[in-house]
C-alpha cells in the first residue's frame, strides 16, 4: 500500500439518507455505511493514469475502476474500512482492537456478500493490520500486515510462497513478503469462492503472528476490498458485518 500525501475525504455531513446516492473519485474519499464505524474508502494512488470510484446507492457498495492494460503495480484498492487506518486515526469500534493474546475461543467472524465482475490484474481481499501501540494515533506504525485473498488474476501476494495451512476447512498457500509500513506481511491465498462464507479472521491472525507474538499486539484494523493493477471491472458489496466473541480482550 502507497501512503498519499494528499488527504482528500468525502465529508461524513453528506446526507446518507436511504436510497440517496453518494459517490466520489477522489482520492481518500469516504463515505460511511453499513455501520457506525465503518466506511468505503477510495483508496488510489495511481494518479491520472485511469480511474477509481467509490459509490453508496440503496445501502450497498459500490466501486468502478479502469486502470487501462499496461499497469505493473497495484493501482488502487477501493475497500470498506472498519477501525484505524492511517488516515483516520480515531475510531468508533465495537469490535476492534483485539489482542492476539486473547484466549483461543477469542472470535472475530466476518461475513461480506459480494458481486464482481472484472478482468486484467485484481485480487479480491482482506487486509488485517495490527500494532503493538496502546494509543492509536497518525505515528501508529503497524507491526504486522496480514491479507486474506479470494479471486485473484495476473497477480501475486508480495513477497514468496512458504507452505500451505488449513483455515476453516480450508487450504491456502501462505506468503511472507514486506508490507508497506516495513514489517512482514503475511499473505492467505485461496480460490474464488474462499471469501464467499463466513470467516474467523482471529484464525488468520494468530497463524500470521505465531506462538511467540509480542503479548501488545492487537488486530487494530479490517479491510476488505479490491487491488487493481491493470483492467476494468466493478464490485458491489451487499453485506458487511463482523461478530466478536466474548473472550477476545
């Protein structure tokens, strides 16, 4: 992920009245939905060399892109956010922080209804961060970024392939690379409809984060969205909505 330095956001005083329409291209633009606390996020740093937008219309999510056919890098990842993001530094969460100390029974279950239709380079994923800081704020620096990948296209995890682990009966390739803040990221790699049922991302987390994790660390921030590098498609997220258990601390 590029850090922008431009902050351009979609101010939460627009109306969100049902069945309004509230869309934007802009860079860093958000627009509240679903919940308090979460929202969809533009996130775009690939300039003017094509186009990204963000779209809330009768409840769902919307993004559209056109990143043209001649990308080598990720373009954009329009997404919906819920907890700290680096250019939202304060958060309303009911579900978030979790320590990654927290018991096994500790749960954070992800459900997301989704459409897609695309072609060129994408993948569809989660983005988990976590960080050792107590107080979140703009100089939170995560210490571990950790994807989750669905349909995926022309494109591969950051880093290299270290093995395969069974999550929630199923098989994904695990990759290790460097993530964007400098710290490891660790990469969950599955088929096309491996996002498609509810998930226990506190599984993924631990497995990421190992026996011997530092006992601060704690799971600050859930995405899910797409990663763009070349092509044009669009996603319509129907259903956004994450359950915590009563033993995560």
């Amino acid at each position: 992920m590029k850090i922008p330095v431009t902050l351009l956001a979609l101010a939460s005083a627009v109306s969100l009245v049902s069945g309004a329409v509230v869309a934007s291209s802009s860079p860093n633009a958000k627009i509240p939905i679903f919940d308090k606390g979460s929202y969809l996020f533009n996130n775009k740093w690939g300039g003017n060399s094509g186009f990204q937008a963000i779209r809330k219309q009768n409840g769902q999510g919307h993004f559209t892109w056109d990143w043209g056919n001649s990308g080598t890098s990720v373009q954009g990842y329009p997404s919906i956010v819920r907890g700290w993001h680096w250019d939202t530094p304060g958060f309303e969460s009911h579900t978030l922080p979790i320590s990654i100390a927290s018991p096994a029974t500790c749960s954070l279950r992800s459900t997301v209804r989704y459409d897609l239709r695309a072609s060129g380079a994408y993948d569809v994923a989660y983005d988990l961060w976590a960080a050792t800081d107590q107080t979140l704020s703009w100089q939170t620096h995560p210490s571990l970024e950790v994807m989750i990948w669905g349909e995926h296209q022309g494109m591969n995890p950051a880093g290299s392939p270290e093995g395969t682990v069974t999550i929630a009966g199923q098989q994904w390739t695990v990759w290790r690379g460097t993530g964007a803040f400098g710290g490891p990221v660790v990469s969950f790699v599955a088929g096309s409809n491996a996002l498609r049922r509810p998930l226990d991302l506190m599984q993924f987390m631990r497995s990421a984060a190992g026996p011997h994790a530092d006992r601060n660390l704690r799971l600050i921030s859930t995405e899910f969205g797409v990663e763009v590098t070349r092509g044009n498609g669009s996603a319509t997220i129907q259903k956004w909505t994450q359950q915590r258990s009563r033993s995560c601390k």
